[in-house]
C-alpha cells in the first residue's frame, strides 16, 4: 500500500481556516466597531438635538419671565393707582360730608342763635353756641331733628343766668352724621 503524506494537506487546510476566522473575527470585529461608532454618533445626535431644544425653550422661558415679571410691575402699578384713586375718591365724600354739614346747619340755625365752634371727629358733631333764650335753642334742635344729614341731636350742656334780665345761654348739642 502506498502511504499518501497527508500533512501537509491538512496543514494548508488548517491554515485556510485560520485565515478564514482571521477574516470572520476581523470582520465581526470590524462590524462591532462600524455598530458601536453609529451608535454613537446617532445617539451624539439625539443629545445635541435634546441641548438645542433646551436651550430654545430655555431662552423661552427666559422671555416669559421677563414678561411675567413687566405685568406683575404693571399690575403693582395699576393697584397703587387704584388705591389712590380710591383715596381721592374718600377724599372727595369726606369734602361734601363736610359741605353738607355746614349747610345744613346754615339752613337750621335760627336767627337769634350764634354758634362759635364746631367739632367734628369722624361722624360726632359737637356745635357750641349761645341764644338769647331756651326756646330758640329748642327750636334750633327741632330744625336739626328734621334733617335728612343728622341723627337725633342731644343737648349735653346748657348754661346763663335767667333770660329774662338778657342774658345769653349758653349750650353744647352733640350730633350724629348719618353716612
């Protein structure tokens, strides 16, 4: 029988595969490689898009606060106008309660009665006068009585000798403003 060295074949045969894994494990390799890189990039992407869009809405932001912050200012603004306007508007009843009042004991006081002072602490009117008798301070008080701007008035004080030798009486009537 001849004897067929087969050695050699096989050694060729080994070193065919070899190279072919060489080529396979290169290739899966190099695979992996292109793989892992576009990844990375398509990844590199979506979080620089991300980092724009967050800047984008950033500076948005940044804007509506800048214009939050204006009308929060205006409104500020339009409340200090309101609160004066309301003060002018206080103002300006207190002024014509006071005419009022001053009218209207214009057009009650009698002939023969002089009033001298005036107080007036919020609504409480206290007047101070003289008459030459009770009877021209009680019709004075009925005047007041009859008007629509007082309250009932109270005489607190009342004062002189005897009227008939000519003497002034003097009296205190405290009133109440009605609002």
């Amino acid at each position: 029988m001849i004897q067929i060295n087969l050695l050699p074949w096989r050694e060729q045969a080994r070193k065919k595969k070899q190279a072919r894994f060489a080529y396979v494990a290169g290739g899966v390799v190099g695979l992996g490689l292109f793989v892992t890189v576009c990844f990375h990039m398509h990844f590199a992407s979506k979080i620089t898009a991300q980092n724009e869009r967050n800047t984008m809405l950033q500076s948005a932001l940044d804007q509506e606060s800048i214009e939050l912050r204006t009308l929060n200012e205006k409104k500020h603004d339009l409340v200090d106008i309101e609160d004066q306007l309301n003060f002018i508007y206080a103002l300006r009843e207190a002024s014509y309660r006071a005419v009022r009042l001053l009218n209207e004991i214009t057009i009650a006081n009698p002939t023969d009665v002089t009033l001298y002072k005036l107080t007036r602490n919020k609504n409480i009117v206290i007047l101070f006068g003289k008459a030459k008798s009770n009877l021209q301070i009680t019709l004075f008080m009925e005047s007041l009585e009859k008007s629509k701007v007082f309250k009932q008035p109270v005489l607190t004080e009342i004062s002189g000798k005897d009227a008939d030798a000519g003497e002034q009486r003097y009296f205190q009537i405290k009133l109440e403003q009605q609002g």
